[in-house]
C-alpha cells in the first residue's frame, strides 16, 4: 500500500482545521454556544501536524518551502474566515476609507479625519486601488486578496533568509514555526492594514541582501537593484518599518565594521532608506514627527514612571473598559509560552555563540532575541506598552532564528516522540502568542450580521451606517468612535469620534455645556450621532449586536440634550440618534 | 521574444488579463483577470529583467514574482498619481500592460542566447491517497470559506426597529422610512404629522430585515415648524417607540 505524503496529511488537517475555525466562528456569531474549543481545536490542527513535519529530518527543502506556506496561508484564513464579507478591526476600517477614497478621487493624499497619517502613507490603499478599480472589487475583497499575497510573501522570504544565514533549510523551517508565536502574526499582521504590506517587505529586502552576499559578483547588481525596488516600496508604505530598516542595516553597518567582515559594508543601504524616509517625511509626511513624536515620548517617560515605581499596567488587560479579563487558563498559556521561547532562546544563543561567532547576520540576531524580552517589559508600562509590541514584532524575527537553532541543537537528532514534544511546544508558543497579541474576547467572532426569518439583520451600528450610506445628504458625521468607523466605509462618509476635536467628550457628556455646539459648528459637523450604548466609544467591541440586552447604557440625556437644543433628529433606532445640526431654528 | 516562451507567455496573459479585466461586465470575471495582472505578472517578467542571464532558482523566482509585484503596485499608484487621468482602471491596465511589456523586451535582451531548458519538466502525479487527501483538505477550505460568508441565526441577539425622516428640500414632501432589525415579524402604526393639527396614520407589519418607505405631503402652513413622525408596536400601542423630528424652511409659507 502506498504510504501517503506528508504535503498530502498536512494540507489536509489544514483545510479541515480552518473549516473548524470556521464553523467555531459561525456559532460563535449564533450568540449561543461557546466555541472557543474547537476554536483552538481548529487552530491546533492547521499548525501541529506542520510544525511536526517541520522538526523532521527526512523533509526536503522544497518539501519545507510548501508546509511554510501552507502555514502562513492557513493561519491568515483563520483571520480571514473570522468576519467574511465586511473589515471589522478598528484600523481595517480607516484603511479601507483610504482606499475608497483613492478610487473616488483617482488621487492619494485624500484627508483620512480618524487617523490622518495613513494618508500620508498610501503605499498600501493605493496598491488595493489596483484590485479595486482593475477587478471591480469592493475595499474588503481586493484588501484580503492583496494581504494575502504579502502573508505568502512574508513566509518564503523568511524561510529563505533563515536557510540563506544558517544553511539548514531543517532550521529555517522550523524558524518560520517560531515565528507565528509573534503575538501580531495571527491577526494584528493579518488586517488591513500598512504594516501587513510593510513588514513582509522588509524581510523580502533582508533575504535580498542575504543573497545579494552569498551569490558571488555576477549577481550582486541584480539583488541591488531589487533591494532598491523594494526600499523605495517600502518608504511610502509605512514609517516604522521604514524605520526599522535603517536601524536594521545601521547595525549590520557596525558589525561588518567591528568583525571586519571581507565583504562590502552595507552602510549605502541604511544611507539610502534613511535618504529616501527622510525625503518622505519633509515631501509628503512631515505630519509624522507630530503623529509619531509623542507616543515614542510617553513610552520613554512612561517606562522610567514604572520603573521608578509608578502605576504599572496589568497584563492581559485591554485600555478599554469594556474589555472583559483574560481568563486565567489563557494566561497561563501565554505567559508558559513566553518560557518556552526564552528557554529556547537560551539554548540558541549558545549556539550563536558557539556556531556563528562572527557572522553578521546571526548576531544582529542574536542582539534582536535579547532585546524582545526587553520589550516583552514594555508592556509593563501603560505608555510603552503599543511601542514595545510593535518593536517586537521586528525583533521577533531574530528571536525565531534564535529558538530555532536552540530547538535544533537540543533535539536535532531526537527521535518521534521528543519531535512530538517540540511541536507541542511551538504549538504553545504560537497559541500563547495569539493571546496576549489579540483581546481574549476577541478571537472569536461576533454577531454583526444575523438571519432571521431566512432575512438578514444588521447590528444598531451597522444598519446605521448603512441608512448613511444610503439616504443621507452631505456632510460631515460627529459619532462615538465604533459608530464612527462604521460608517467610514463603504459609505466614504466623513465620520470621526476622536479627541482632536473633542468629539468624544461632546457625545458623551450628560449636559450640554455652551463650548459644545459653537465647536460642532465651527469643525462644520452636519450631523451628530448620539449612541446610549457605553461601549460605542470602543472602535473594537462597539460595532456589534448587543446579546439578551446586556449592555451598560448612558443616561438618556446624552440623547435628550440634543432634543433640547432643539436639533432635527432625523434617525432613531433606540439606542442610536442622528441628529442634524445645521438648519435648527 | 523568440525562443523565451515564459516570457511570451507572461506578455500574452497580460495583454488578455488587461482587455477581459478592463472589458469584462463581471466583476468576478474581471477580479479573476486581475489579480494575475497585479500580483504576478509584473514581478515574474521584472526578475527576468533585472536577472537577466543568469536567473534566480525556483523558491527565490516566486518571492521575487510577488515582493516585486507588491512593489510595481505601490510605486505604480505613486506614479498614476502625478499622470493626467490619475488612479483609474484604464490607467491601471495600461501601467501594468507597459510594464510586463517592457520588462520582458528587457529580459530577451539580457538573456540572449534564449535559454533552453536542461532538466526535463516534472509531472505533477499525486497517488490517489494523496489526491483525495489534497481534495478533502481543498474542499474544507472552500467549505470554511462558504460558512463564514453565511449569516447565522443569532437569537439571543437584540433586536431593534429604526425609524427615519428627511423632509426634502422645499419642504414640502417628507419620506418617512422604517427598518427592521428585529428577531421576529412586528406590526406597527407609524403616525406622521402631515398638517399643524392632524396627520396621517399608517399601519404595517414589516418581516426581520425589511424596510417599509412611505412619502407624504405637508401642508404649507407647517412651514418654519417642527414635522414629526411617531412609530408605534402594536404589542405596545399606548406608548411611542420610536419618534423623528425635522424642522422644516421657513421659504415653504
């Protein structure tokens, strides 16, 4: 009897691991059953019998370059499959708006109210015009297709780089293993969003300029040329990243220097990204200093406010109120997760030490794994903790390269069951890293959309923003936060809920003080929407169906004070009112 | 580009993905003959070009192919962007045709003499074992697919009735509109003041996830005063459900 193969059982456990995710999400959305269990059931069987294959030492190279695609293509469906058919996370949202307002206006650069710099950098919405104007695709469908092919491009090009650096396509395998424990990998990096196109970016640029160094002179002006293509891309796509480049080819710079490696520095690399962000930054996106200025300062300030004692933040807790606590199980998980990858981390850094001693690459590394504990302190502090995720999520590229090679010299050579025990425990570092990167009651689907009497009904927020785009006149939107990004796609709908100006205060806010209407007006809001529902200023938790009516409501008179005044109130769907403001009497 | 039949065959698939995806009165149709012409095409000939003679291997083709079609995508909307015409469709097809075009011109320069396969193509021949695992895998993604696309019954989850009312312009006409969101059929009696001291009474019952639309006339002395339309369940008929208000131009007396 034939045997069957390995691509044959893992793609296989894949598909039926993402139907379970699937279905876990579907039931989830049925309000009535906890699915959280074949959930992770689901999740489980997409990622073991690959990490599994993946510790083997029978796998070819080619074999390998299969079962890390099919991971990384499997674990975005289960981002994918959690709200088909509309964006739902937060910054999905401004991102689409973007995007539509690049196919209205047949420009970039359009204002974005919600988050002004994502104009700023339109690499992203402007490539998803493409699909959009091209395929006669909405936002939503030309957005996942395009993340897609950049989750597909961050896995090979990882899986190049660690085989490029270590030889061993067994360790690079088993590095892009490592690397979905990232805690951004499941859903934070697969949203619509500048960094889902960025990052993979940088690490294609990265396995460029490894192959640009092992492949001898006849192809180094070829992988140059490349490397430029790409950073030029890049640049426009996303600061951080851009960013983060330099610092990447920065530091690579001073080891080629202090090791004296026989090769080319790569200073013209790090001179030309730096070059070509600083030339953005003062052509196009000068706002970014302003955008980006204050959080790296309160994290700075708010790290030593820690470290000196003040306020701490709890783990596992969101800055939301609304936000329900992480259940203790799930911690635990978490944080047994972490052990394990600072117990492989451990172990590779010997190796480094002991293996690569004078090769770049492998200490830039080894230098990021140390520094992602050092972030994983961050979080720590309320106002680092954002700065310290997002610098992981680079780090964590050394640490998967770290792990993996402590993995290997550890259980190199151990047989079935010590392999199975490897597995497990990437297997829990990647469900550990889901969720601390992702809120505990958020991994799962809820109801915006529902069927009932074989029709579909719609979420309060949801059938607002439809009744916006539908029959609304023209004007500028003031609404609490959730309401707000709702309605900023598909109705390309001027909508904001933020401080800047204080909108949020003004909608939720029990009197109406004398400031509060001259500013409407002077920031020429049309109308106003006034939501009872506390969780509404939660762009995460405040656009779905509340469930047998448990849901923590204002005082009426964050309604009654617009009748009051008094405004047209030209919608009413109980909990939430659209008011006109202009042309009261 | 004699003799580069990959390279033929990148320039012919962009030429017929460009007209079906530019042309094509499906949008699935033409979505399907662009994501080619976005994601893969241009990347696959500017390797070649870029490379030239000495072409990368497999794994390193395919990240190339899309790293640099990703790329094409956002320096090409930059481009398009200062171009007459801006970010359209036409302008889309035309950058991406050029490039494939020109790329691939590119590449048969810098891979003369055409390269001539040495190893013998592989067949892809799974066992049926395999085959059918492959199958079963594919089907459940397509199924997992489907279920997230389907909306389920959520009977736990609240629902609710909305009702709207934009008087036009003039002030003489009012559309009045109700939705319903709620888990069962409702009946309702939707009252709108029509004249300063009357109004009309309308009743319905609307299934879950049905709007019912109604237009009425307003009388001219209501000009410069409040128009208000009162909704009401029929469980509940003593006490309004929902209320809109409007207030309509004074230019209307």
């Amino acid at each position: 009897m034939t045997a069957v193969s390995w691509p044959a059982r893992t793609f296989c456990a894949a598909g039926v691991g993402l139907l379970l995710v699937s279905l876990a999400n579907a039931l989830a959305r049925g309000t009535e059953t906890t699915t959280t269990a074949i959930y992770w059931l689901g999740l489980l069987l997409i990622v073991l019998p690959i990490f599994y294959r993946l510790t083997s030492r029978e796998a070819s190279a080619a074999e390998r370059l299969f079962q890390v695609c099919l991971l990384g293509l499997a674990l975005y469906g289960v981002k994918a499959v959690r709200d088909s058919l509309l964006f739902t996370f937060p910054d999905e949202l401004v991102h689409a708006y973007s995007a539509g307002q690049i196919v209205d206006a047949h420009h970039l650069f359009e204002s974005n109210p919600n988050i002004p710099i994502i104009s700023r950098y339109p690499g992203l919405e402007g490539a998803t015009s493409s699909l959009m104007l091209l395929g006669d695709a909405s936002s939503y469908v030309a957005g996942t297709i395009l993340v897609a092919a950049a989750k597909l491009t961050l896995v090979i090009a990882l899986f190049l780089l660690f085989g490029r650096i270590s030889g061993s396509a067994r360790l690079a395998g088993l590095a892009v293993a490592v690397y979905t424990a990232t805690p951004n990998f499941l859903f934070f990096n697969a949203q619509f969003s500048y960094e889902s196109l960025s990052l993979p970016l940088l690490v294609v640029v990265l396995a460029a300029f490894v192959e640009r160094e092992a492949g001898g002179t006849t192809r180094t002006g070829s992988w140059t040329v490349a490397i430029g293509i790409l950073i030029a891309a890049i640049v426009p796509t996303h600061h951080l990243t851009s960013y983060a480049l330099v610092i990447l080819f920065g530091a690579l710079a001073i080891l080629y220097r202090v090791l004296g490696v026989p090769r080319a520095n790569p200073w013209p690399f790090a001179a030309f990204t730096l070059a070509l962000a600083l030339v953005w930054l003062f052509a196009a996106a000068h706002s970014t200093v302003d955008y980006l200025g204050p959080v790296l300062t309160d994290a700075v300030k708010g790290s030593f406010e820690t470290a000196s004692g003040g306020g701490a933040r709890k783990l596992f807790e969101s800055p939301a109120s609304t936000a329900p606590v992480t259940p203790v199980l799930a911690r635990l998980i978490s944080l047994l997760g972490v052990m394990v990858l600072a117990a492989g981390a451990g172990f590779g850094l010997l190796a480094v030490w002991r293996h690569f001693p004078r090769r770049p690459f492998a200490l830039l590394f080894a230098l990021a794994a140390v520094g992602f504990f050092f972030t994983l302190l961050l979080r720590f502090a309320p106002a680092a903790w954002e700065t310290g995720n997002r610098a992981g999520e680079f780090l964590f590229i050394g640490l998967a390269f770290v792990v993996a090679l402590g993995a290997l010299q550890l259980f190199g050579s151990a047989g079935r069951l010590i392999r199975t025990g490897l597995a497990a425990a990437l297997a829990l570092a990647m469900v550990g890293g889901a969720i601390s990167g992702w809120p505990w009651d958020q991994q799962l689907a809820q109801p915006i959309r529902a069927e009932a009497h074989g029709d579909e009904i719609v979420s309060e927020p949801l059938a607002a923003s439809h009744w916006v785009s539908e029959y609304l006149p023209e004007g500028k939107i003031a609404a609490p936060e959730a309401d707000a990004r709702l309605i900023l796609t598909p109705t390309q709908r001027e909508a904001y809920g933020g401080t800047n100006p204080d909108v949020h205060d003004i909608l939720a806010s029990v009197e109406l003080e004398d400031w509060q209407l001259p500013q409407l007006e002077d920031e020429n809001y049309r109308y106003l929407i006034a939501d009872r529902r506390q969780i509404a200023p939660d762009s995460v938790r405040g656009i779905y169906f509340t469930v047998d009516g448990n849901v923590e409501l204002y005082g009426r008179q964050v309604v009654r004070k617009w009748t009051r005044v008094p405004v047209a109130r030209l919608y009413n769907s109980g909990r939430i009112s659209l008011f006109e403001v202009e042309g009261r009497p | 580009m004699r003799g580069h039949r990959d390279l033929g065959f990148a320039c012919t698939a962009a030429i017929v993905c460009t007209l079906v995806a530019l042309l094509s009165p499906l949008p699935s149709i033409a979505l399907i003959a662009a994501i080619p012409l976005a994601l893969v095409l241009p990347g696959y000939v500017l390797t070649a070009a870029i490379f030239g003679r000495s072409g990368p291997d497999a794994p390193r083709q395919a990240l190339l192919t899309l790293a640099l079609s990703l790329a094409v995508l956002v320096l090409g909307s930059l481009l398009l962007n200062y171009m007459p015409g801006g970010i359209r469709a036409l302008s889309w097809g035309i950058l991406l045709l050029v490039v494939v075009l020109a790329s691939a011109r590119l590449a048969a320069i810098r891979r003369r003499p055409p390269r001539k396969s040495s190893r013998p193509r592989r067949r892809l021949s799974p066992a049926p074992l395999d085959a059918a695992l492959f199958a079963v895998g594919g089907l459940a993604a397509v199924g997992a697919i489907v279920v997230a696309q389907i909306p389920v019954t959520a009977s736990n989850a609240d629902g609710f009735t909305a009702l709207w009312m934009l008087p036009s312009q003039d002030g003489e006409r009012a559309r009045v509109g109700i939705s319903s969101n709620e888990q069962e059929p409702t009946s309702y009696r939707l009252y709108v003041r029509t004249e300063p001291d009357s109004g009309v009474v309308k009743r319905f019952t609307l299934e879950p996830g049905e709007e019912q639309r109604f237009k009425f006339a307003l009388d001219p002395d209501l000009a410069g005063r409040r128009v208000t339309a009162s909704l009401y369940r029929d469980e509940k008929p003593q006490r309004v459900y929902r209320r809109v208000t409007s207030w309509l131009p004074d230019e209307a007396r």
